[in-house]
C-alpha cells in the first residue's frame, strides 16, 4: 500500500496546496481561472500533441480501448439519467447532469498525473484517446440529451456543442498530432523543446488549480443523490469499463490498466460550470466537492487492487 502511497500521495498534496493557498489568501479566484485557463488553453494541448506526434497511427488509434471507454461511459451516463428520472423524479437537464457526472472523469487534471506516476510516457497517449471520447461523444451527448425538452431546442445544443468541439484546443492538438504521425513530422528542435516544456508545466499547476477550486463549496442539495453520483463516478464507471474489458480480447496491459483508472477519476472540473444554465451549479459544485474527497480513498485502493492482481491486465 506504501508504493500506491507514493503515487496517489503528491497528487492530492498538491490538490490540498490550491485548497489551502487559495484558502490563505495567495491566490484569487481570478488568479485561477488564469491558471486553469493556461493549463487547459496551452498546457494540456501541447501534452496531448506531443505524446501522439512521436507515435506511429497504430498506437494512436486504439480502436479497443475506445471501445471500452465509450462503452462503459455511454453504460454509466444513461443509467445515472435513468435512475435520476424515473426513480428520483429529477427535472430531465438534472438528470442528465447527474448521468454526466458518472461517466465523464477528470482525465486531464487528475487522472493525467496519476497515470504519468503509474505508467510513464504512455499516459499521454491513453489521455489523448480519453479526449477523445469525451470531447467528440460524452460532452455533446450530454449537452444535446439535456436540451432535448424540444426539437429547435436540440438542433441549437447540437450545433453549440459542434461549434464549441471545433474551437477546443485539445481537439485540435489531437487532430495536428494525428497528422503529424501519419506523416512522419517533426518539429524543429526549438519548438519540440517549447511543447515539451508546456507539456510539463500541465501537471502541477492544474492539481493546483482543482484544489483551489474546492475553497467555499459547500455540501448542499439532497446528500443521497451527492452520494449517489459520487459512488457512480467512483465505482461504477471503471467496473463498468472493467467488464467490458473482460469481454474483449487482451490488448496491451498498459493502456488496459489506463483506461480503468482513468473512468475512476473525480468528475471533469468544468462540472458545475455546465450546470449553470440550468440553475443546478450548486448541487453540481457539492458533487465535485465531494467526489473529490472521497476520490482519494477509492482511488488509492483501486491501484492497490490492480498492483495485487496484474495478471488480469496482462502484466
């Protein structure tokens, strides 16, 4: 449990670091929104790019572990929707809001440090592939099934949402890797060394920029469906994509261990900044607060669980 210690450890002393410089008074909130807003403009998108442009289309487009992460989130997603409708009696955008805080993890501020602890370089293909899922599938879903109260209402959530993937920057570096190792590119010297640079400058800051997030949230809202969406954040989502993964043919055990821990990450950190259109931010914001907490404890156990048995994912 010790060596799971050294990898989960730093991730949430660096999260308490934000808490508690923000907490202090060191840091705004404006002050993070500029961090926040350079890790996810510049930082994560030079990542990505570098880690898909030194790899050959194969490695890059692994059609299995797209698989079973957009499986088992589309699984996740629409049982959360459907439980919150039908059995709790959520208005239909809570819902579907609950359901996207089961199935879309934090990848690139949490689970992108993890997984560099736990595997290396190869994180930043896995995170790549998750971006992909996420950004192209689970975000426009998500958006699109909570507008859907009437047809003009989903025609104007599909087209926002299709706007909104086109102008991502992840997106775009995946698209430019993508083209940069069917090609065979490189960059010149002095720009390889720049990206590689913002590359690992996305780390530290963003584990920062969630902890000083977390300062003045508060645990409101009814605490059985915060628990509710945190347990399908934190368990349900990767036992999810861990069966499907049983069903599969093995596949390279390293990707077969990211794809696992990365559907066990906390929500995505713009979770309550989607709800607000909806009037359901502090609910959302509780959840975040929540699973986040609690994240520590699933996560370090479930490293443990996968450090004791590496048989099943082939290593």
């Amino acid at each position: 449990m010790s060596e799971v210690l050294v990898i989960t450890g730093p991730i949430y002393l660096l999260i308490a670091l934000g808490w508690f410089s923000v907490r202090r008074g060191w840091f705004g909130r404006e002050e993070l929104r500029v961090l926040g807003r350079f890790v996810l403009m510049l930082c994560l998108p030079a990542l990505v790019f570098d880690a898909i442009s030194r790899r050959t289309p194969a490695e890059v487009l692994h059609l299995p572990f797209l698989a079973a992460y957009a499986g088992g989130s589309l699984l996740v997603l629409f049982f959360g929707l459907a439980w919150a409708r039908w059995r709790r009696g959520a208005p239909l955008p809570l819902a579907v809001l609950q359901g996207m805080g089961m199935a879309c993890p934090n990848s690139g501020y949490v689970g992108f440090p993890v997984l560099l602890q736990l595997i290396g370089p190869a994180a930043g293909v896995a995170l790549a592939l998750a971006m992909l899922v996420e950004n192209l599938l689970l975000i426009p879903l998500g958006l699109v099934l909570a507008e859907s109260g009437g047809q003009a209402s989903r025609r104007a959530a599909l087209w926002q949402a299709l706007k909104n993937v086109a102008r991502n920057p992840l997106v775009l570096s995946i698209l430019a890797g993508f083209a940069f190792a069917v090609l065979g590119w490189r960059l010149p010297p002095p720009l390889e060394r720049t990206v590689s640079l913002l590359a690992m400058a996305s780390s530290p800051i963003a584990l920062f920029v969630i902890g000083g997030t977390l300062v003045g949230l508060r645990l409101q809202g009814v605490r059985v469906d915060l628990l509710r969406v945190a347990l399908g954040k934190l368990l349900l989502h990767p036992l999810a994509v861990f069966a499907l993964l049983a069903l599969m043919p093995p596949f390279d055990p390293v990707l077969r261990t990211a794809v696992v821990v990365l559907a066990a990450m906390p929500m995505m950190g713009i979770y309550p900044v989607l709800a607000q259109k909806y009037g359901e931010e502090r609910f959302c914001a509780a959840a975040l607060l929540t699973t986040t907490v609690l994240s520590f404890f699933t996560i370090s156990l479930g490293l443990w669980w996968l450090r004791q048995h590496p048989a099943w994912l082939g290593g």
